[in-house]
C-alpha cells in the first residue's frame, strides 16, 4: 500500500496542491492500481511469444518529393512567398519555439 507520503511527495512533484480528502482518495486508488500491477506480475505468459505491434495497421505515407509545378520553376514559390507576412533569404519566417 502507498503511503500518504508518498502521495503528497508525487503530488509536490507534480506541483499539484491536494487537500487531505484528495490525498486519501489517491492513496487509495493509487495502492489498487500497484495491487493490480502485482496481480498481472503473477501471470505466466513463458509461452507467448512478444510482438512489437499488436494490431497489424501499417502507416501509408508517400515519399517526400519536391512537387513538380515548383521543381519546374520559381514562380509559385515566389507567389507563395509573396503572401506570408514575414519572409528571410526565400524562406518563410516563423517565431522561435524555443
């Protein structure tokens, strides 16, 4: 069983503020989570062989080609450019996300 300690110090790192009925509800459900976790450690599954995926769906994507309209020439890439509000050496200027 977890402890109430334990509970507030995940609940400090994850810089949640809980009250005490809060932390009595998660010490609860957090303690039947772990109780079933142990439960699934006891199944023997020596015989199952692992896969990597369990449902056989496989990504369709197309290869990243330049498109031939804008390989030909540089008019549509100006005409793009031209519309964008901030544009740098015929690139497209975006903030910084960092």
């Amino acid at each position: 069983m977890i402890t109430r300690e334990e509970v507030q110090h995940i609940a400090k790192l994850a810089r949640l503020g809980l009250t005490e009925q809060e932390v009595e509800k998660y010490q609860k459900e957090l303690s039947a989570i772990l109780g079933y976790i142990e439960k699934l450690k006891e199944v023997d599954v020596s015989k199952v062989e692992p896969t990597s995926q369990a449902v056989l769906l496989e990504n369709i994507m197309r290869k990243d080609e330049k498109s031939p309209a804008f390989a030909k020439s540089s008019a549509g890439r100006e005409k793009l450019l031209a519309l964008m509000p901030e544009t740098k050496d015929g690139y497209l200027k975006v903030k910084s996300i960092f």
